[in-house]
C-alpha cells in the first residue's frame, strides 16, 4: 500500500522543534497581557467575500493564492484564511464586540496561501496578531508597534530593524495614485507584464515589485508622503514622536505599502537581513475602513501579524536558545509487579507540579528491561533526576533519588512525605 505523506508546503511540527514554538507561543501570552491585550479565536474557513472585499480584487492573495472552493451541500463559496485580520473584524462586527468601546485583542494559528514553498515561506504557515480596535489617535498605532518591539526584546531577537511609512487618507491616495498613473505611464514600456496589468486598477503595489529592471523607475515615482495633508501628518509625526520617547530607531521607508489594500495612515514591519528574501517577520499598520467595508459601523483600527516560521528561522539563525524542555524526574522501575504502587507515586508528583516520564520498556521487551538500559533512556531524557523504585525501596514505603545533571548525592525520600521533598525536583521551566 502506498504511503500517504503530507501536502506539499504544510509541514509536521514535532518534537523537540515542537517546545521552540510552544516557548514562542508562552512568551506572546505573558506579554499580551501584560498590554492588556485579550485572545480571539476565529474560524479557519470564511466565506470567500469576506477577503475579495477586505484585501481587494487585484491583490496576490485574491487572485493567486487563496485556496477556495465550493460548498458541495449548499452552493456556498468559502476560504480557507489566507490571513486573520479579515477574519477577527468580521467576528467583531457579527457579535457587536464595540458597543462598549474599543478592544485589544490577539489570535494565533495556522493561515494558507498557494504559493512556491521556500524558507520561511510554506503553504500552510502560522500567524501570531494584534489588533486594537475601536482607537482612532496616533496613540494605538505607537503602543501596537511597542508591543512588537517588547516581543523581540522577551525573545532575545537582534538586529530587526523598524521601517514606517504612512499611506494617508483616501482622498489624499487618490491625488497620488493619479501622479503615480502618469509617471508609469511615461515609463510603460519599461514595466513588466504584472505591473501593466496593475497601472490603471492598482498602481499603488507596483511600488512593491521585486523586479530589480524597475528599481530606478520605482524609486524615481512620486511619493505618497509629499502628497499628505496636515491632520494625516500630525497623525504619523505622534507616532514617530512616541517611538522617539521609548527609545525605538525607525528608518522612513516610502515605498512601503504593505500587501493588503485595506491600510490607511500608519503601515510599518520589521525587517531583517538574516533571512534572505523573506526578510519581513512582522508587519501591520492601521486599517480605518474595513470595518465599515464588512459590514459594520465605521471604526478605527490598527494591528499587526507577524509570520512564525520566520521568527523562529531567525531565532535558530541567531543562536537564541529557548529553555530547555526535559522531565524533571525519570522513573526506574525494576520490576513489573511493582507498577501500580509506582504509578501511584507518580500521579501524586505530578498533582505537585512535577514532570516526570516512566519508563516503559520497548516492543518485545522481557519485563521491564535491565536497569542498564533505564539508566540509558533516563539519561537520554534529559532528566535532571532518577526515581528508583527498587523493591528494598518500596518495600520501605521510599524511593531513591538520584540526581543526573549535577553532583550530589542520592537520597531516600519517604512516599507519604511526598509534598514535602517533591518541590526539590522540578527545575526552572
């Protein structure tokens, strides 16, 4: 029978790179509350207008790399999530989450786009977010980058740098995209074929090729920024003016537009050089009108998302290490007989709040196996302690410890006494 293996650019995550993400995941949970910020869980399939209407018709991700399909039962046309913040806006809309005020809220998990699989970059690939909702000053979109930046600082990550830019208002766009129209329109024959299909519908993300024969003609465009009024110039002035405050090196990058078309004033990412072409791990800005374009009242919103595949690249290329993930305690146990007294023991541990792995012996094992091969597996484990519940030993009511880490000597601890001596085995997790 032919083996099944999975599809192509969705990967398994197994142990031990499984403890990397859970440590990345712990690590944004302790900081979002911190800022106050509040967990939401949306589905991982939307209806497909939910994101033609959000991200915008001519975008990448509406026109080449959402996987859609029909509902077979009802005719209906749906999505898998491409990206979250369509999705948590719909999910405030539908349930009023703003009657009240605003909301900070994050999410985690997995989105997917049909794209050419490569590092950092898969088809099934992982976001973690922040949105703040229902806060229209300079303010949010300052304490939203902060929060990033903490992250980096919690992670022990260096050397990502911030670009800012600001996309104004709309109409402020509109005067823009009109020069913009008119300077690649004397330069057509120079744009490729992606470009020239974006000229009229979306000029906007041209600014955004990769195509290296159009850096000069890019960089010679006019810039949105000279095109800015002074309500969306104080806005972007606040915002610098606070990261100033805090301490957080910025670089204005104008041809910054992000790939969304649902993003006013503020954009912003955080850009590395260690990974090559997927250099951006994070990425966000303020969405003022989405809100209103799925269907709600008109609210103000900013966030970000960052891509955890690429974080975690740029943690391993860095070197940073994340705290080990071994059992406190490994148990040796010589004789079968001797197991439900041992499990026993065992399950009072852990009511204490310590790790501990038993030994269970392998396929086609005799018994237990020796105490040779336990001590192997116990050291293989990473314990930093053995429990050897030898016959002696229970027959005392006891079990040895035995530490494997450190120098010490080992010690016959009484069962019945077990919340008193169990905090002496667990390490620093």
């Amino acid at each position: 029978m032919q083996k099944l293996v999975a599809i192509k650019g969705m990967n398994d995550i197994l142990p031990p790179d499984s403890a990397r993400w859970e440590w990345l995941e712990g690590t944004v949970r302790s900081l979002m509350a911190r800022y106050a910020y509040r967990n939401i869980r949306t589905p991982i399939v939307e209806p497909t207008p939910l994101f033609v209407r959000g991200l915008g018709e001519v975008t990448d991700i509406v026109e080449k790399e959402m996987y859609s399909f029909e509902d077979r039962l009802n005719g209906e046309q749906l999505t898998l999530r491409p990206e979250a913040t369509a999705g948590v806006v719909r999910a405030v809309v539908e349930h009023s989450m703003l009657y009240d005020g605003g909301k900070r809220l994050y999410y985690m998990g997995p989105m997917f786009r049909h794209e050419r699989p490569q590092r950092g970059r898969y088809r099934q690939f992982h976001q973690i977010g922040a949105e703040a909702l229902g806060f229209p000053g300079a303010e949010a979109d300052a304490e939203i980058i902060l929060l990033a930046q903490a992250l980096w600082a919690e992670l022990g990550l260096q050397n990502v740098r911030l670009e800012l830019n600001s996309l104004g208002q709309p109409d402020e766009r509109k005067a823009h995209r009109a020069a913009l129209i008119a300077h690649f329109e004397r330069h057509q024959d120079a744009l490729d074929e992606d470009a020239r299909r974006r000229l009229h519908s979306n000029p906007l993300r041209i600014l955004d090729t990769k195509n290296p024969a159009m850096q000069d003609i890019v960089e010679a465009a006019p810039k949105l920024i000279d095109f800015l009024g002074a309500e969306s110039l104080r806005h972007f002035d606040t915002v610098k003016a606070i990261l100033d405050a805090n301490g957080v090196a910025w670089s204005l990058n104008p041809r910054l537009v992000r790939g969304m078309d649902y993003y006013n004033l503020t954009v912003f990412e955080f850009v590395t050089d260690q990974l090559g072409s997927q250099g951006t791990i994070c990425g966000g800005g303020r969405y003022d009108y989405l809100i209103e374009q799925v269907g709600g009242k008109p609210a103000p919103a900013v966030g970000w998302a960052l891509g955890v595949e690429r974080v975690l690249e740029l943690l391993k290329e860095q070197e940073v290490p994340s705290p080990a993930v071994a059992p406190d305690a490994y148990a040796i146990v010589p004789d079968a007989a001797s197991l439900p007294a041992v499990m026993a023991a065992l399950q009072r541990l852990r009511a204490q709040g310590v790790s501990v792995q038993m030994h269970s012996p392998a396929a086609g094992t005799e018994g237990m196996g020796s105490m040779k091969s336990q001590f192997k597996k116990a050291d293989a484990s990473g314990s930093r302690h053995a429990l050897i519940f030898g016959p002696d030993e229970l027959a005392r009511g006891s079990v040895t410890v035995k530490p494997l880490r450190q120098e010490g000597e080992q010690l016959e601890r009484l069962l019945a006494d077990i919340p008193a001596w169990a905090g002496t085995l667990q390490s620093l997790r």
